[in-house]
C-alpha cells in the first residue's frame, strides 16, 4: 500500500511521460527476476540435511533393517526429533517402541531401534581417537567407511542402538536466513507495488475514451485465462514431482507430507524468475510503443494546441 500511495504521489508532482513510466515498469520486472533468484540461495541447510539424510535410499516408506517389524506404510506424518539431532518421518520409521508423556505433557519416545544411544557414540568417538593415534592402525585404515570395522576388529564396542526421540522436528537455528529473506521480500514488494499506478495509468490511456471500460476487461480476461487459472495446475504439478513423503490410504496416494526442500527452492523460484522474465520482455514492447502516447491533459493540450497552430499557420500559406 505504502509503494502505491507513494508512486501515485510522485507520478501527480512530476508528471513523468509514458515512455519513463514504462521503463520503470522494465526495471521493476528485471528486480523482480533478481529478487527471485535471491530467494533460491537463500535457505537452512541444516534443517534440510537433517531431514533428507533420514529418506532411505528406496523411497520413505521402505523398511529398513530397524524398523522392519514395525509396519510403517501406512502411518501418518508425526516428524520426531531423535536425540542424535535427527529429525525422522515419525516414530515408526525411527524404530520407537515406547511413548510416555512427561510431567508438561510432551510426547517422549524410548527404544527407538533406529537411533543411536548417545552414551555409545561418545564413547565411540573417543575410541576412535584413542586409536588413529596409533600409526599403525592408521595406515591399515584405508577409506573413511572401515572406522567401526576397525573398531570391531580390535574388539572395541560398537555403538548400540535404542535411543529416544520426543515429539516435533529437530530445532534448527534459522534467524538469519529468515531476517534476509524478510528484507529481500520487503523490498522486492515495495518496489514492486510503485508499478502498478504507471501500469495502470499507461493501460487506460493507450486506448480511446470509449473503449477504457472494455479494454480493462479485456485485460482481467487475459490475466485469468493465462495466469490465474493456469499457475495453480502448473505448479501443482511441480510440486507433486518434488515430494519425497507421501501420504498413504487404502485405495490411493494420500498428500503430501514432506518436500525436497533444496529442490523446491531452485524449482520454484527459477521457475518464477522465468515468468517474469518473459513478463518484462513484452514491458520492454510497451515502453517501445508508448513513445507518442499523451499520459496527462497537460501534454494533450499542448499537443492540441500546437496541431492547432500549424493547421493556422498551413492555412495562412495557402491564402498568401
């Protein structure tokens, strides 16, 4: 609202002609692609990782060797944050055998075969630390997957599983990536609101008074038949190809429950900069078009008067 108010109010001081209404119309449209772009880097990776990490490889609702006796196909989306940081599908697919409900009636899950106790991998990690000080045992490591075979291998103890998980996503610390994305979006809405008064303007003036009302429908008609209509079945269909968790019922596929978040920000707003882009290229036809177009009365009278001027002075020659 403020950007309109204040583009209405510059536009009635200075009373600028089409051709610069319509090249800020061009570079609101070329912000508008940048600003999108911007949106596709800005992200939370940690929330990301730790969500993909935890798909298994055939897909969310494959079994895997913890959770084979649980059954998970059919179960809904209940995300749990397990305590190794790690935020699962639900209860099931981390393996969960127990829920109790603590003393502020948060949901608490215990004996989830598929988290890894934390006491164990501390103790781990030190063992590991223990014996890549030995020289020996470091060069008979040969890639970074063999360290629990090692650690089998000189009797260590490996990390036992069992740990517990409480209801809810893992937190990820996200403040910054979300401050940005709110003053890029401020921005980009701002400057992106003060178009709209010289679009409007440039619309209505490019077509005889007659004609103003039809010309107005005609331009609402275009913008259902090719945006508003379409856009949600497009990008409905983009969507659906970036989901990774899908709802299950007895006869179909359900919703979906969780998307590729990495792949989402790319598709989408890529896609969006597209759009725009192709929008501000036909913005760049209309400030060619509107060279001779007379915005204010101003500019009308004046072009009246000095047609009238000439025909005078036309007139006069012809008498002499």
């Amino acid at each position: 609202a403020l950007g309109v108010l204040l583009s209405g109010f510059v536009i009635s001081k200075f009373k600028p002609s089409a051709r610069y209404m319509a090249a800020w119309n061009v570079f609101v449209g070329l912000l508008s692609v940048v600003g999108c772009i911007a949106y596709a880097f800005i992200g939370c990776p940690g929330n990301e990782q730790s969500m993909i990490i935890n798909i298994p490889e055939g897909g969310p609702n494959s079994i895997t060797t913890c959770n084979s006796a649980c059954y998970c196909d059919y179960v809904p989306f209940s995300p749990v944050c397990g305590e190794n940081n790690m935020t699962y599908i639900s209860p099931c697919h981390a393996g969960c055998r127990q829920e109790i409900i603590d003393g502020k009636g948060k949901k608490i899950y215990s004996d989830c075969s598929c988290i890894a106790n934390n006491n164990s991998l501390n103790h781990v990690k030190g063992s590991l630390s223990e014996l890549w000080q030995n020289t020996t045992l470091s060069a008979a490591v040969t890639s970074v997957a063999e360290p629990f075979a090692v650690l089998k291998k000189y009797e260590k103890p490996l990390p036992t599983f069992g740990g517990h998980a409480t209801a809810g996503a893992c937190p990820v610390n996200c403040f910054v990536q979300f401050v940005l994305f709110l003053s890029v979006m401020c921005c980009l809405k701002f400057i992106g609101a003060t178009g709209r008064a010289s679009n409007f303007l440039v619309t209505i003036r490019c077509v005889p008074e007659r004609d103003k009302t039809a010309a107005m429908g005609f331009g609402m008609m275009l913008a259902c038949l090719l945006t508003f209509i379409p856009s949600p079945i497009f990008f409905g269909w983009l969507l659906d190809g970036l989901c990774l968790v899908w709802g299950k019922t007895c006869t179909n596929k359900g919703n979906c429950w969780l998307y590729d978040p990495l792949a989402l920000r790319y598709t989408l707003n890529f896609t969006a900069a597209a759009f725009i882009f192709i929008g501000t290229i036909f913005d760049v036809g209309v400030w060619y078009l509107v060279k001779n177009l007379r915005i204010f009365d101003e500019e009308v009278k004046k072009t009246d008067a000095g047609t009238e001027e000439e025909q005078e002075t036309m007139l006069a020659k012809e008498k002499l």
